[in-house]
C-alpha cells in the first residue's frame, strides 16, 4: 500500500484548497462543486495529492493530524507569506516555543517549524506529519505497513522509502479522540495486497460504519480511533 492524499473536510472546500495549493506550490488538478484536489510533486514519481471534499467540520474536536511546515533559517518570512494568503496566527495553548503556530482560513491548525536535524533537504514544504496515538509504537507498525513507508532512526516517525517528501510522525496523544477528524489520510494499496481490510484488523485497527453507500473506498482506523480511507477498496458486506 502507499498514501496518497491528505484530504481536509472543509465547509469551504474551493476556497481551502486554494490556500492550500498556493502555500505549498502544489499544481490544482480538479476543481468542481464536490471540492478540489491538488498534487505536490516531491520528486520523480512520488507524489502527495491534496484533497478537499465538502463536509461540515465541528469546532470542538480537537485536530489529530496536523502539517509542520519547513521553514529553518527562512520561518519568519515563510509564516508571513502564509499569513499574506489568508493565514493567521493562533494560540493553541503551545507557550514559548521555536516554532510558528498559524491556522488556514478553516481555522486548521499547523505549525512552520525551525530547522531540525531531522529534517532532510529533500522533505518539500512539508517538514513532518504529525499524528497523535495513544500507543506511538504500536500505531507505528500499523502505519508503515498501510503507506509502505519506512522507520527512521526515530522509531516513531516514518519516511517514503525514497526519502523524499514528509515525516510521518507518531506522537503521544493529549487525550482520547473525541469525534471525526477534519483532517485524515487515504491509502491505495497496490496489486499485491490481496486483502488489505485484514491487514487492517490483524494491526489492531477497524473498518468503521461507511458514510454511505457504493463509495469507491473504505473507511478505517487504527487502534487510536485516526481515520484512514483504503482507495479503491469495496466496504465487506
């Protein structure tokens, strides 16, 4: 399997997608009255598309995945750049830290980080992913074997198996999930993965009741409750 998309549910999902697009300099591939998808070229073949369905989005539900931005010695004048396209700065509680917290026009929250060692020259515009788990070593197996991506010297974070593009990090959790994410990730698993939906189940995750019916994926999640879309891949009867 690969990840595929970073799908944002968004009231205004034109609008966000344009943001978005503009910020991380990602080429608009559709754009109707179903949303807007986006793709970010990290390198030869390796790709992230960015999507944005309509779907109304609760205030209260504290994000689980969010975007680290690459900023090292340019942070400040990329944090302005993004505030210039309709970002703002916000207060998440985070004090005196080294890096910038903004939100998008939804009001999603995400960081431009300072330079890490972590960090490779080869990330893109996106530094890391970051997901909470309430077990980061279990959920780590999980989500290397559902994008196919690999540990890094952190156990705890994942990578393409190119180096190219985000770190998938796995970080504790503030506390339990408290209702659907507006931000998940989609997965396609490959020719080779004769039946995905049970290396689902034997990694401790689920298949969760479907929005509706004769939907071209699956809807997941891992053992922490984090969603996760299986494309391609017919819900069990």
């Amino acid at each position: 399997m690969r990840l595929e998309n970073i799908v944002w549910d968004s009231p205004d999902p034109r609008a966000l997608g344009h943001f978005w697009a503009e910020a991380l300099g990602a080429d608009v591939l559709t754009e109707d009255d179903d949303g807007l998808e986006a793709r970010l070229h990290l390198a030869p073949e390796v790709f992230l598309d960015l999507c944005f369905p309509p779907a109304s989005t609760p205030a209260d539900v504290p994000q689980r995945l969010h975007l680290d931005l690459r900023g090292a010695e340019q942070q400040h004048a990329v944090a302005e750049r993004l505030e210039g396209l309709g970002a703002r700065r916000v207060d998440i509680g985070q004090g005196d830290v080294p890096w910038v917290v903004l939100a998008d026009p939804d009001g999603n929250a995400f960081c431009v980080m300072e330079d890490r060692p972590a960090y490779r020259a080869g990330s893109g515009p996106v530094a890391a992913l970051p997901l909470d788990c309430a077990d980061p070593d279990r959920e780590a197996r999980f989500w290397a074997a559902v994008t196919g991506w690999a540990p890094t010297a952190d156990p705890h974070a994942l990578a393409h198996p190119s180096g190219a593009g985000p770190l998938l990090e796995l970080c504790p959790e503030p506390g339990p999930r408290r209702g659907k994410s507006t931000l998940h990730l989609d997965v396609r698993p490959g020719p080779d993965d004769a039946t995905p939906l049970d290396l689902v189940r034997d990694l401790g995750g689920t298949v969760l009741p479907q929005p509706a019916p004769g939907l071209p994926w699956t809807v997941c999640a891992d053992a922490s409750g984090n969603e996760v879309c299986l494309l391609g891949v017919a819900p069990p009867t």
